[in-house]
C-alpha cells in the first residue's frame, strides 16, 4: 500500500465539516439538535473527548471538528505552522484556556504597569500568543501568554501569565519568570461566578497589585 492508496476521495472540505450532521446530542445547554459530531481532540495518553457539537455550537479548526475548550487547546499549540507539535494536554486540562483568558482579561492593566515601570508607552509592550513551557528544575508543563518590552536605557522587563497542567486551577503571575503571586480563579473556585460578578474584577486586581508590587511601583 503507498500513501496514494490512502488518499480519500472527497475528503471533506472545511465548509462540509462545519455542516456535516452527526447523530449525536449537542453538549451544548439548552441546544436540542441531535445533530452532534464528536470532538475529535485526542492526549496525549490517547483519550478522547466525551462532547458532541451540532453545526452551529462545533469548531472547526485545521481540518477537525472540536468543542470550544479543545479548539482554544489545538490553536494554542506552539510551532503549529512548523510541524513540531508538542504532546497536546490532558483532555481534561484547562491550563491553556485559562492562561490565555486571564492574560486576555489583565492585558491593559499589565501594558499600563510595564510601561509605567520603563518608562515607554503602553503601545511598546509586545505580547506574545500562549505558548507551552516548562517550569521549575522538574521542567513541569505549563501554558503561559506573557508581555516584554525594553526601553532606550537597555532595561527588559518579561511578564507572564502562567497555568500548569498539573495545577490548572490557579493562575501564576510571573517578573523574568519568578512566581510574584499565584490565586484560584474564583469562578473555579465556585460554580456561582457569574460573568459580571465582582470577584472577577477582585482576582484581576490582585495579579496585577501583585505585579505592581513585585516591580516596586506602587504608585502609578
Ligand atoms: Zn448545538
Ligand atoms: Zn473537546
């Protein structure tokens, strides 16, 4: 058998996944289409994820049918573009998701405190996409989303944003990477947190207090 043999014809094109109809319930709360396609997302250990998803709550991402938490996983992974993917996380990590979302949710804040520390405009501050890393002399697996900048003076600051898969329900804050602060989200830490409940702007400013800290500006 060569490659050719393998070749399938009428592989489905990226509009044929996003309508393709499966027969499976939607994961998705109050959706009542039976027309749900599993999440292909595969670990590292070779598990599979539990959802399906009708055509309007899947996502489709490099020529695969995900749910939203996994599609946010796949487009995280570094070097996608080069081939050298690093072993996807657990099925049930949400380190990636949740160092991205945090970092989303603090980024004004976090320009406002590195440019105020180097002297520089917020605009100067350069952040990156979340990537995978490895911390502490174990080298653990973490996802981070960070910030850097320099000034004229030849000063650099590095800022992350960092969330272990072995801990996915807490979020590091991180200066040239040491630990300046590490909180539970409170929306894991309680079912309860709604979207605009305050403990979110409460966790928010503790990350960025902590960075402000840690740097010696305490006022801005
Ligand atoms: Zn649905
Ligand atoms: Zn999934």
């Amino acid at each position: 058998m060569d490659a050719g043999d393998t070749a399938r014809d009428g592989m489905p094109v990226l509009t044929t996944l996003l309508e393709i109809a499966g027969t499976r319930r939607c994961s998705q709360a109050q959706c009542s289409s039976r027309h749900g396609v599993g999440c292909e997302y595969v670990d590292r250990r070779s598990r599979g994820c539990a959802t399906a998803w009708c055509p309007e709550h899947r996502v489709v991402l490099d020529g695969s049918i995900l749910c939203r938490r996994h599609a946010a996983v796949v487009g995280a992974l570094p070097a996608r573009a080069s081939g050298k993917l690093p072993p996807p996380p657990d099925v049930d990590s949400r380190a990636p998701s949740l160092a991205g979302w945090v970092a989303r949710a603090l980024d004004t804040e976090v320009r406002a405190v590195i440019a105020a520390e180097l002297r520089i405009e917020p605009e100067e501050v350069r952040s990156a996409a979340v990537v995978l890393s490895l911390v502490g002399p174990d080298r653990r697996r973490a996802w981070e989303r960070g910030w850097h900048a320099a000034n004229a003076a030849g000063a650099e600051l590095r800022v992350t944003v960092v969330v272990e898969e072995a801990a996915d329900g807490e979020v590091a804050m991180c200066v040239d990477g040491v630990e300046c602060a590490r909180l539970r989200p409170p929306w894991i830490a309680s079912r309860d947190v709604g979207p605009t409940d305050p403990r979110r702007a409460e966790f928010n400013t503790a990350l960025t207090q902590a960075l402000q800290a840690r740097l010696g500006g305490a006022a801005a």
